[in-house]
C-alpha cells in the first residue's frame, strides 16, 4: 500500500520488506559493507550487536546514512527506521530577488557559522517558518534545499509525528554528531492540529532538541498559528513571506522553459502575469505550448482561479 506525500513521492507503507533495497541506493551500501560480493536481503539476520550484556542477531550493518531526504516510517512489528524518498530535484530554479533565494543562501551560510554560536555559546541550530499564498514557491524552496544539503553529504528528514521525530533524531545524533540536518515541517499548523503544540515544541527547543540542524516549516496561514511558534524565536527564528514572483523572477522562469518571454501570438507574457504564481506560470506553459490553447484564453482562466488567501494580506499578522 502507497499514498503520496507533500512532494508528490510515493510513500511505502507498513512493511519492512516494502523498504528500499540498499543495493539499489546509488551503490552507496556497497561501498559500506565488507562483504559488497553477498547479496543483502531484508529481514536476514547476519551478524550480532550489542544488547546490554549481551548479543542480538541482526541484519547488515552500516556506519552512517547516505546522505539523502527521508521519511520516518515503520516496520509491520512497529519499529521505526529512515526510509529514503525519491525527489526529483533535478530541474528547479533559483529566482532572482526572492525571499527564497535569500533563504537558500542564509541556510548555506549557516553552516560554515558553527564555531560562532560555540563562542558565544549557542546551539548550532536555526528555524524558518515560510509563508505566503499557495503556489508562490515555498515547496521550490524546500526542494533546493534538500538538493544542497544532499550535495553537501547532509540528511533531510521530512516530519510528520513529532514523537517519534524527536526519538530518532536523538538516536541519529547519538550515532552522527556532526552530520548537516534539515527538518521539514510541511504544512505545520496541519502538524499541530493532528498532534498538538507541546510536542512540537518539544522538538524546536525543549529538552528533544539536537544540535547541527536546520528547521523549516512552511504554512498558507501563518494566523491560525499560536503566539508560542511565530513570536518566539530560538524556534522559528526567521518568518520570511514567500510572496508571488517578481517582473525579474517570471522573465527568468519563463525564459529558462521557453527561451522566450512572448507567446505564440506575440503576448509578452512578463507583463500579463503579474499577481500570478510559479504554479500559474507552470500551467500557462503547458496549456499554451503544449495544448495549444489560447494565450489569451489560459489568461483570463488562470486569473479567475487566483485565490488570495488570508494570509497574503499584509499586516494579517503583524509581522
């Protein structure tokens, strides 16, 4: 049994043997394991760890996680281990003078800092709480930064329970201390409502906390969340509105898939899209170029869709 998650990525469900083979994990375990020659079987026990005083059977071992984005899920006796996620990042761009692009680059920085909050005796940590209309590019955000971490050898988790969150990743800092981390929270006051804000908190900054990490959260309705998540930093330290595209950023998408910022008949469609999102302009694209609608036509429908939500009115929460 599979669902999709916020990315898209099909999730396996409920059974060990439904994991990821690790041979197949871009040669990584291969390259781990002593014995690269035998075949790794899930579920077969070869070897023993430690288990108090004693011996426990278990199956191959490795001595980190490749790096990859990954999910928490559950073998069917409930035990929980990482499960990687295919996500296509390969063709995502940066736009120009984003509150994206500004994001990306301050979470770059941020790991080159951690001799500085030592100094001054910080926990090498940071949180970023985006917002802004759906489609404006806060998902785009999330998935360049798995790109970099994933580049940088980091590891990406995506949240969903904060309980059992907060338990693997103290045992994942017990076995990588140092390791680059981002957590993704998508769609957070979704988070809170399922499970409470306690838990959550508990994660941010409470006695669950681990050091070396990146939070993200992202959410269409930053007013629907308490006062103890957006007004305190050390949790979220940073809320950036992650608003529609700039003129500068929809010619830069726009060229980078057409080569061109005019339709078919000659509309320049810089200036005929501002107000919409990259997700319009995604749907301006394949309506035009690819079903050979009407410019004009797939404007007007895409401008009768637009939907501004609450929490695109400046000043709805007083940030």
């Amino acid at each position: 049994m599979s669902e999709e998650n916020e990315f898209g990525t099909d999730i396996k469900q409920t059974s060990v043997t439904q994991a990821p083979n690790p041979s197949s994990r871009k040669g990584f375990f291969n390259d781990l394991i002593e014995d690269d020659n035998k075949d790794i079987k899930i579920g077969h026990l070869v070897q023993y760890a430690l288990m108090g005083d004693g011996y426990i059977p278990t199956t191959k071992t490795i001595p980190i996680l490749p790096s990859d984005c990954y999910k928490i899920a559950f073998t069917n006796t409930g035990i929980p281990f990482f499960s990687p996620q295919n996500i296509n990042t390969d063709s995502l761009l940066r736009l120009p003078d984003s509150k994206s692009d500004e994001v990306i680059d301050e979470i770059e920085k941020f790991w080159k800092l951690k001799d500085k909050f030592k100094e001054y005796g910080f926990s090498h940590k940071r949180g970023f709480l985006l917002y802004g209309p759906p489609g404006s590019g806060k998902t785009s955000t999330i998935s360049i930064t798995i790109k970099n971490t994933i580049k940088n050898n980091g590891i990406v988790i995506i949240a969903d329970h904060p309980g059992i969150l907060s338990n693997m990743l103290k045992d994942f800092r017990k076995v990588e201390p140092e390791r680059q981390l981002v957590v993704i929270w998508e769609d957070i006051d979704t988070i809170i409502r399922q499970y409470g804000e306690t838990e959550v908190l508990s994660v941010l900054d409470g006695e669950s906390q681990v050091q070396n990490v990146v939070f993200i959260a992202t959410t269409n309705y930053p007013e629907n969340l308490d006062g103890r998540i957006i007004n305190r930093p050390s949790r979220f330290d940073k809320i950036v509105k992650i608003g529609l595209p700039n003129k500068d950023a929809r010619k830069v998408y726009l060229e980078n898939k057409l080569n061109t910022i005019f339709g078919p008949d000659g509309t320049n469609l810089v200036d005929e899209t501002e107000g919409l999102s990259i997700a319009h302009l995604r749907e301006l694209i394949v309506s035009v170029f690819c079903q050979d609608s009407s410019v004009q036509e797939t404007l007007i429908r895409l401008k009768r869709m637009k939907v501004v939500p609450k929490s695109d009115n400046s000043g709805s929460i007083g940030l």
